[in-house]
C-alpha cells in the first residue's frame, strides 16, 4: 500500500459556488515533500496540507476534514464508466492511493503515512453541487451516490511530512464494523443505517453524530 501522488489545489473562480474566492477543487501532483498538519477546527482551519487550497470553510476543512483520500483503483473503474482520463488528483483528492481499501477502511482506523504522519479515517465524503459543476457529467451526484465509492477524509494525529511513493500502514483497526462505505449510504441513501454509526464511538465526525442522534430520537429509541 502506497501513495501515488500528493495533490494540493489553489483557488480558481467558479460558477459553482457562492464562496468568495471560488474553490480549490482542482488538485494537481506536486513533487518533493509536503507538510501535513491539524489546521484547527471547522469555519476557520482549511487543509491539512501546507499549500492547499479549501476555500469554503463554512462546508469544508477542518480538524475532522483535514485530509482527503482516494483510491487509484476507483478513479479506474470510473474512468471506464465516463470514458474519460481522470488524473490524479481530479477528485479533489490530497492523496491518490495504491493497494488501499479506502471504502472498506473503518471510522477510527489509522493510517501510517511515510516514517512521521499517522492520520485516522473520520468521514466520507458527501458529493456537493460544486463537484457536480466541476465534473461536468449529467446526474453526477446521483450517480456518485449511487457508486458508494465516495473516498475518505483523515484527521491529523501526527504531523509530518509525506511524498508520492510513501508507504501506507493501517496500523490500528478499530473493534467496530462502521465502514466508510456503510457511512455514506447512512448519510445519503439507506438513513435507516444512521444508528449504528453511532458504534464508532468518538471517532466520528460531529455532523454525522449528530444525525445518527437526530434520527434516533425521532424513532423513539
């Protein structure tokens, strides 16, 4: 397991987004090291990647969104679906990953990046209208989301530097079964899976507790 590129983004405009300063959605391979760090909490961190750009802090970034991840092997699988070539990088992902079971990886698994960085899986990630417009292809959210191949965001556990080719290590598998792939569907398609997010205990992303505690209470239970 590996990475294959490190990919940071700067801001370009968009008429896809209202943000002040458009987005930084198209990610692009960079070479020699990059330093990765917690950038502080929702609504003022952004990337956890020195020189990476998130824009929309009000939706995106943050502690619990620090970094992004996507498996090499589902941007193949999508590029026989659309078609099309799809870089590295394309889906606004920080790390491009080989041999990495990025759907199947477990809120609160960690990850060993290189000899210094340990990142944990915290969240996937939910499509949104500015993914939509930066891929240009018709029904596209309802397409990803019916994929359920939505790809991972990390947060920081301990900094360090990381460079294409650096080995990744699971180096801890939390005794639960809340996938990233079981997450999304609780979060988009299947909302009667939302409770047993909550088996993930402290490691999942505020919002999506939120909406599990949400869901359960109006169930009664």
């Amino acid at each position: 397991m590996k990475l294959l590129t490190v990919n940071v983004g700067r801001p370009a405009p968009s008429e896809h987004t209202d943000a002040e300063g458009g987005t930084g959605i198209d990610k692009r391979p960079v070479d020699g090291p990059v330093q990765v760090t917690a950038p502080g909490p929702r609504g003022t961190g952004g990337s956890g990647l020195a020189g990476d750009a998130v824009v929309d802090l009000r939706f995106h970034g943050g502690d619990d969104q620090a970094v992004y991840a996507y498996a090499r092997e589902d941007l193949d699988e999508w590029e026989r679906e659309l078609g099309r070539e799809l870089a590295n990088g394309y889906f606004g992902e920080n790390l491009t990953t080989s041999g990495v079971d990025v759907t199947g990886a477990l809120i609160g698994e960690r990850w060993r990046v290189g000899p210094r960085l340990l990142l944990e899986v915290s969240a996937p990630r939910i499509p949104c209208r500015t993914f939509h417009g930066w891929m240009a292809e018709h029904g596209w959210i309802k397409r990803f989301t019916q994929a359920a191949v939505p790809g991972a965001f990390l947060r920081v556990i301990e900094e360090g530097e990381i460079r294409a080719g650096d080995a990744v290590e699971v180096v801890h598998r939390p005794d639960h079964e809340v996938t990233i792939g079981l997450a999304f569907q609780a979060l988009t398609l299947r909302r009667e899976l939302l409770p047993r997010l909550l088996e993930a205990g402290g490691a999942l992303e505020e919002d999506a507790r939120e909406k599990a505690l949400k869901y359960v209470a109006r169930q009664g239970g």
